[in-house]
C-alpha cells in the first residue's frame, strides 16, 4: 500500500472520529432540546425514536474515540456509515417537508441548515470511503494505529510500498 494512502485514511478516520465526536458531546450536553428533529411519526413508533435518539450521542462518542485512537477501525467505520447512511435520511426527509433548519445535528454546537448538514453528511461519507479503501486490517484491530507492529503501519513502511 502506497505511504500517501495510509496517511490519507488516518486523516480521513481522525476528521471523521472528530465530527462524531463534536456532534455527540453537543447532543449529549443539550439533552433533550433538539429532540423535536429526529422524530418520523410517519415510519417509526415513538418508543422507538425516543430510544434512538437517547442512544444516539453515546454511539456517536464511542464510535468518534475509536475512530480518532484507531481502535476497530473497520468495525467502527461500517457503524458510522450506516448512521451516515441514516443522517442524510433524515436531512432528506427534513428538506422534503420544509424544515428548513437541523436543530438537532450538532446538539449546542447550533443549528445547521438542512443543506449544510447534508454537506457534513456528504463529506462523512466520502471519508468513510477512504478509511475503507485505505485500511487493510482486520475488521477489529486491538493495536492502534499510532504503535508499531500494526498491521497498516507496517504496511506503510519503505518495504510494502516497494512491493517486498
């Protein structure tokens, strides 16, 4: 694996674990002001959207420091892509009946407009891709990136560029 590649899916998994990580704390520290965005009478019962939703920044956190440590970085990358996948539902369903603002994206952060959630949204994913592109490990490493001996930083070395 080429040593531009390695460093691009570490940038890409450490942004990516940051705005999960952002966006977590501020809902966790709004609590349940910004509730109001995430319900959909329409498609899911109530207990359930509540229950999401109470889980949700706590998701958010584990998978935004497991990310950023580089601990289960396949694993943690395929849950954030299915919340990405959910994200930019929920943008879309939001646009579709006229809301114009995400209260609730960010927590305290502010309110983002729906356009510029999908933005994030957008970019989320594009990140995602890389860190599945670009990390060849297991689907849940133990070792950190940052270490010596794991499987992606001995990848990066002189000698796996070469081909050896």
């Amino acid at each position: 694996m080429k040593k531009y590649l390695y460093w691009l899916g570490i940038m890409a998994s450490i942004l990516l674990g940051m705005i999960f990580v952002v966006a977590g704390v501020g809902k966790v520290l709004a609590g349940t002001t910004g509730y109001d965005a995430f319900l959909f009478p329409s498609f899911l019962p109530e207990t359930l959207s509540v229950t999401a939703y109470a889980a949700l920044p706590y998701t958010e956190i584990i998978i935004g420091l497991l990310l950023v440590l580089g601990i289960g970085i396949k694993l943690a990358t395929c849950v954030s892509a299915a919340l990405i996948v959910c994200f930019i539902t929920s943008n879309l369903y939001l646009l579709s009946i006229g809301v114009g603002t995400c209260g609730g994206c960010f927590g305290v952060a502010g309110g983002l407009t729906v356009y510029a959630a999908l933005v994030i949204d957008g970019l989320m994913a594009i990140a995602a891709t890389i860190i599945f592109v670009s990390h060849t490990g297991p689907y849940f490493n133990k070792i950190p990136w940052y270490f010596k001996g794991h499987t992606v930083t001995r990848c990066a070395s002189a000698q796996c560029s070469r081909g050896a």
